[in-house]
C-alpha cells in the first residue's frame, strides 16, 4: 500500500525518482544534460530543499527558479511539449511511490510551477 509524503526522506525518494527518469527521457533528458549541463550531484540537493519547502514549508531553499529557466529558454528555447514531459514524468513518478493529500499537493504545486515557468519564459 501507497503511503503519503512525510518528509526529508520521501522527498529523496520522489525527486531521485524523478530526475532518473528525466536523465534517461529522450525529450528533455538531452536539454538538462548537454544544454543546461547539470551537475547532478549539486542539483539534486537543491531540488530536495526547493520540494521540502514547497511542501513542508521548511524554507531551506535559497534560489530563483524563475531566472535559471529564463537563462535555459534564452539558450534553448522550451516549449509547451518540454513541459508536458516534465509534468508526466512527475507524475508517473509520484504515481508509483505515493498516495495521499501531501502527494495531491505535490500534484498540485508541480503543475502550478510548470505553468508560472511556462508562462514567464514565453
């Protein structure tokens, strides 16, 4: 049985999952690795502070997500089926791991995120 997002470690569990996926998806995994050439061993850290704030409300994230893919879509111009992608995978992702009210939110916070992202590097 499919338990709720709890914490830190569920976080690690989710957000692993995930870029995992995207590393190895044919659409964007070649725009975070050879465009955005991201250091994973950096990202992944961040990303789990960004999604423990998001949802747990921790506030241990300090960055500016909206500048990073304003930087990335000056480069390579993303598109509506990038974002798509993204939000299928995390989906998907949550999906397979959890079930609950904290996951609807992730649910909920992801596509609002992907949305505001999509609508400001337009």
């Amino acid at each position: 049985m499919k338990k709720d997002l709890e914490g830190k470690e569920d976080i690690r569990l989710l957000i692993g999952s995930f870029y995992a996926k995207v590393r190895q998806d044919e659409l964007i995994g070649p725009i975070f690795s050879d465009v955005a050439k991201v250091d994973w061993d950096h990202h992944l850290p961040v990303m789990y502070e960004f999604w423990e704030g998001v949802l747990f409300h921790t506030g241990n994230y300090a960055g500016n997500p909206m500048s990073v893919h304003k930087q990335l879509h000056a480069i390579f111009p993303l598109e509506q089926a990038h974002f798509d992608r993204w939000m299928k995978l995390f989906r998907e992702t949550l999906d397979e791991h959890f079930k609950g009210p904290v996951a609807e939110l992730a649910r909920q916070r992801a596509l609002s995120i992907a949305t505001m992202i999509r609508l400001k590097t337009l």
